[in-house]
C-alpha cells in the first residue's frame, strides 16, 4: 500500500472536526424552540401535544411569570425564551451558567457556577432561585430552562452544615469513582437542596414548565442536572448501596459522612414504590426526540407536587448524531449509528467501537462511524490534564498504530466545547499519532496512565479547540475511514 501523506491525513482530521462542528451548529436551540412551542400575544403553544398537560398556557392567567435557568445552556435558552415572549411585566428570574451572557436583562440576576465542582456562586445562585421561588403563588407561572452542567454550576448541600470546600470534594469523588451519571446522580440527588425535585416543590401552588436540553442518556432524563423539577424514584437504600459500591464513605469529608449516615435520612420527594412510565419511549434516530409524559393517571399522591408540570425535550444527543450522520453522507461517506457503549468505560468503548470499525470498512472503505453519549473514566490519582473524550481518542491512538498507510482517523469530543479539567472539546488521532508523539518525547502508555493526554495532543496539534458552545448534548465519537 502506498504511504498515506501526511496531507491526506490532515484533509481527514479537518473533515471529522468539521462534521463535529457542523453536527453542534445544526442543533439549533432556536430552531428547536420553535419546533415544539410558539407564542401567540400571551398564549404559549404546544405544537406537538401529546395529552400531557395542556396544549397551550395563558400567561394573563397568572400574575407573576418566574424563569430559572441553570446549566452550560442556561444562557442561550433564556435569550430564545425571551425573543419570543411579549409579556414582560411581573417577569423575574436567575441564570446560572457556567459563562455569563455578554447580553443581559436587568429582570434577571446572573451567576457564573463552577464546573465540574461548585463553587460560592453555584451556592447563591440556588440560594437565591429558593428564595424566589418560594415566594410562588397560585398565579405564578415559572419555566425551569434546563441543560446539562447544573449538578455542580447549581448546588446547595440539604444540610447547611456542609461546607463549599467539603462540596467540591464530594463532586470531586463521584466524578473519580467511574460510575455511570444515573448512579453519580443519584447520589448528588439525596445530597443537595436543589436536586431530585426539591427545586420545584419549593413552589408547590405554582405551574411549571420545564424545558430540557438533556446531556444524560434519554432513558435516564430525570438525571438531567440531578433532576431538579421532576419526582425521584431512587431510594436512601439505593444511596447506601453505591456509597458501599464505590467504597466511597471512608473517602468522604466528615461532615459529609455523619450526614449520609443519618438514620433519619430524608428520601427525595417522588413515589419510592414503583417506578411509573414516566418517560416515553425512545424514538427512532431521525425521529423527534422523547417527551415527558406527566398525566395525572400516571402518578401517585407521592408525586402530586409534579402534577401541574409540563416538560418539553428541545434537543438531545439523538439530533447531534441525526446531524453528524448527514453531513457524513453529504461529504460522501457511508455512515451509520452505534451507540451500544454509552456509559462504558473508555478503554471498553474503544475497543468497541474500533471492532465495529474495522468490521464495517472491510464493505465500506469510505466510512464514518457515529457514536453519541459519554464514557467513564476511574482515577486511582490525581489527574494531569485531560478528560474523557482525549483519553478515549488516546486509547484508539494505540491500536490504530497498527494501520500504517491507511487514511484513518478518530475523533472524540464533548458538544459543550469542553472536555475534563482542559480547554479543549477533545481531540483527533491516526496511525501516525504514536509515533509523532514519541518524537515530541511523549509515550502514550504513560501519558494515559497519568490522565494527563491534553499536552499530547496540544503540542501535536491534534487538539480540537472550539471554546465553551453554548450546548450541552453529551459527547461526539467519529471514526473515519476513506481509503477508496
């Protein structure tokens, strides 16, 4: 075979970073926002109604309108939010992101939280959303503007006496621990004053809608963020037996511990005896996302506080992958859809994903293989400077080394242009990845071991760099080939 130039490979590298650019830019929230939902004067709309709830909402109904928004997309969602509405009198509000909005409205107070651990902000900012919202009445209307990020941008320990410093070591440890998010979620649920419903029934009286932008698995919707306006179905049991799991209670800061370990530990609200449909099915890819199904039928006395919600699902990782496959097939490639290894760990994933790879371009030498959701990564150390997406593109890196003169090539980044404790989204590998890092003096094997794969790819120039995106829809993995 003839050697693969290193111009081809570079045209390659360009190709899968556009696809991931091009694949967030068409996940439009706007666009999305108009799909599901249209203001008419004071009438907000459903456009897709389903029976669960009312097909349209008179904000002239209610004398104040409240909007919390909180999470990576808190930003953009209040400004498409806003842009639509005519109503502004008696509106009030909070946005907690992780950046803040260069346009602002005085109606609203703006907190920058930190991810991926709190800090004083993510506390006064649920602090103050509290206050507010318990201030809701029978003729209050509030939208809860929901996108992913807001477990650590939005947080307040349930017990008072748990410190900041001892919050970010708890976050800190279940990001560690390499559970999955609905088990992390669960226990960031019991934990916090904001979570597994707690934000929502601080305003029993009022309606409410809740607009998502989910960044969790769409079976696992109530873990969006630790699922602050909807019942929780997990238990205190559960809590424990992960907390047992991931021998996470001797890591624990003591106050933290005592709190866990309080016989009268208090569940989340939510019915604790079974687990109601609550959640439509998953749609097919190319189809409009799953919806809330919130019916009076559906639930129990234990989840009356939600009765009177609404939940719409703007965006999810289905359309991000929906968009990457097409703008594939327009570049030419044959292109198919595999996320069988959401939730894995990334050395599992890779290997996954690399079989199928290599199974599918033996028919296809012009391929692009799409893999939407997150991977976990167990740290047994302090971690260098990376993330989830490079040390799953570095594990691919490795046994692509053994496919020399073959244009392929890996990428693997998160839609909310940040990945780990790094500036970078993620990063791209080839065949010729080790061997240009070993002339860099970096060893992959131990580069991997560290955690510590963002200066690798930073001085190959294979980190792929888009800054904060304004979404959040979970993470994209491309593995290209194109050796027709």
């Amino acid at each position: 075979m003839t050697p693969v130039s290193d111009f081809a490979l570079d045209t390659l590298h360009d190709t899968a970073t556009e696809i991931f650019t091009g694949a967030i830019k068409a996940c439009s929230i706007a666009s999305a926002f108009d799909r599901r939902l249209r203001f008419e004067g004071v009438t907000l709309h459903r456009l897709l109604p389903d029976g669960s709830g009312p097909d349209s909402i008179c904000l002239s109904h209610y004398k104040k309108v409240m909007v919390i928004a909180l999470g990576k997309a808190a930003g953009p969602m209040l400004e498409v939010l806003l842009s639509r509405m005519s109503r502004r009198n008696g509106l009030r509000g909070i946005c907690c992101s992780n950046q803040l909005p260069r346009s602002r409205s005085w109606r609203f107070r703006y907190f920058e939280g930190g991810h991926p651990s709190p800090n004083e902000n993510s506390f006064a900012a649920a602090r103050a959303a509290l206050a507010m919202l318990r201030r809701a009445r029978k003729d209050t209307l509030v939208f809860f503007l929901i996108s992913g990020g807001g477990s650590a941008l939005f947080d307040l320990p349930l017990d008072p006496r748990i410190s900041l410093d001892d919050t970010i070591v708890f976050h800190q440890l279940l990001l560690a621990s390499g559970a999955p998010i609905s088990e992390v979620n669960t226990l960031r649920k019991h934990f916090s004053a904001v979570k597994g419903g707690r934000l929502a029934i601080a305003a029993p009286e009022a309606a409410k809608v809740s607009l998502l932008l989910p960044d969790v698995p769409l079976r696992s919707l109530d873990a969006l963020s630790s699922g602050p306006t909807s019942p929780d179905h997990s238990t205190v049991a559960e809590v424990r037996a992960l907390l047992e799991k991931y021998d996470l209670a001797p890591k624990l800061p003591p106050s933290i511990r005592t709190f866990f370990e309080r016989e009268d530990l208090p569940e989340s609200p939510g019915n604790k005896r079974w687990r109601p449909p609550f959640f439509a099915k998953l749609p097919k890819l190319g189809a409009m996302p799953a919806r809330r199904i919130t019916t009076a039928a559906s639930m129990s006395e234990e989840d009356a506080p939600f009765r009177d919600s609404v939940f719409e699902i703007l965006l999810s990782s289905h359309d991000l992958a929906e968009n990457a496959r097409l703008l594939a097939e327009k570049a030419g490639f044959h292109a198919e859809v595999d996320n069988t290894c959401d939730d894995w760990d990334y050395a599992d994933a890779a290997r996954y994903l690399l079989e199928r790879f290599h199974e599918l371009r033996a028919n296809h030498p012009k391929l692009c293989l799409i893999s939407v959701g997150e991977v976990t990564v167990t740290l047994d150390r302090a971690p260098g400077a990376g993330g989830r997406n490079q040390q799953f593109v570095m594990e691919c890196a490795l046994e692509l080394e053994s496919y020399p003169g073959e244009r392929l090539t890996v990428l693997s980044a998160g839609s909310d242009g940040i990945d780990g404790n790094t500036r970078s989204a993620g990063a791209v590998a080839d065949p010729t990845t080790v061997s240009r890092a070993h002339s860099f003096g970096f060893h992959l094997k131990s580069s991997l071991a560290a955690f510590d794969a963002c200066p690798m790819f930073t001085a190959l120039g294979d980190a792929v760099v888009t800054g904060p995106t304004g979404q959040n829809l979970r993470d994209l993995r491309l593995l290209i080939a194109d050796n027709e």
